[in-house]
C-alpha cells in the first residue's frame, strides 16, 4: 500500500479482497497492520478511484470478521467519515455503505466516540453520518448483541451542535438522534 504507484498500490488492494472472499468471506479478526495501512494511506490516497476500493475492501473486512472487527475501529473510522464529505459522490456513497456495515457487524458503539470529532470537523459529512448513526441506533435498540457498549453522553454535545445547523435536513435528523438519546440517558443529560 505504500508503493508509489497506483498500480502496484491497486494490485495490493485487489490481493487482500482475492484471499478474503476465497476464504469464503470468514477470516479472523488478527489482520495485524492492514488495517493502520488502509486507514492511513488509502483513505487519503489521491486516486479518488483507490479510495472507493480501499472502501469496498473494509466493508468487505467488516462482514468477514464479524464483531470481533471493533478493535481496527480507531484506524479506520476517521477516515471513513472524512471520506463522507468527499466531493465525489461514488466516495460518500462506498463511505457510507462501509461505515453502515462496521455499524451492523460490530454495533454503533464502534461509531459514537467518532461522532464528535466528525460532526465538528467534517461539516458536509453531518447529514449521511447523522442518518448512519440513527439507523445503527435503531438497531442497537432492538437487541443488538453490543448494546452495552454505547455511551449516548457521549452523543449528546455534537448533536446539540447539530441542532444548531444552517440546513434542517440536518436539524431534523439530529432531533431524531437526540430523542434516542434522551430515551436512555434522560433530559437531566442535556441541561
């Protein structure tokens, strides 16, 4: 992934999707540094193309290993958000198809501690990462196996500072989100 072509850079990318869907889509969750080289180089890569795959493939990671992919969260999730308020829709939309994947496998407490950072420095991305976040609350809600591993406080500032968004698409969905929040953590949590 390092290669300074993006060739070379694209086979990488074309090897690790090759083993894991020739292991029938199961692997196990130990994939050492592939996860720190995906999130620091291929999610910042220049070819905007690469970037799609590099998010394909950890969509692909994700259903593969199951809940046990949470612990590559802190290399991955960032730039996953960040890809959110890419100029090219093909980007938001891989974006967001893995970052709800990551959501489905390992539960929306992989998201909340990136929502803060997301919310206050990748303005655009708000409305798709609030959408995200309300969807993998609906399920977490309904039984999710990690439902015990959400902290809504953690939640509530940004959202508050959703609230406060030029767009009401964006205040509408934060509202939503904000509701849940109340639900578990009660109204004492907003004052």
């Amino acid at each position: 992934f390092e290669a300074k072509s993006w060739k070379e850079r694209k086979k990488g990318l074309e090897k690790v999707d090759a083993l894991v869907k020739g292991a029938n889509k199961r692997i196990e969750a130990n994939l050492g540094g592939l996860m720190s080289a995906l999130g620091r180089r291929m999610l910042t890569d220049v070819n905007k193309n690469l970037i799609i795959q590099s998010l394909k493939l950890l969509d692909l990671l994700a259903e593969a290993a199951g809940p046990k992919i949470a612990r590559y969260a802190k290399a991955v999730i960032g730039g996953m958000i960040a890809c959110l308020a890419d100029a090219k829709k093909q980007v938001q939309d891989a974006s967001a198809t893995a970052l709800k994947q990551w959501v489905h496998q390992a539960g929306v407490g992989v998201l909340a501690p990136f929502v803060e950072e997301g919310v206050a420095k990748v303005v655009p991305a708000r409305l798709a990462l609030l959408k995200i976040l309300q969807e993998g609350l609906e399920n977490h809600v309904e039984g999710h196996p990690h439902k015990e591993s959400l902290d809504y406080a953690q939640l509530i500032n940004p959202l508050v500072e959703c609230l406060q968004d030029k767009t009401a698409p964006v205040r509408a969905a934060a509202e939503s989100v904000l509701g849940k929040c109340v639900e578990h953590e009660g109204y004492k949590a907003i004052a």
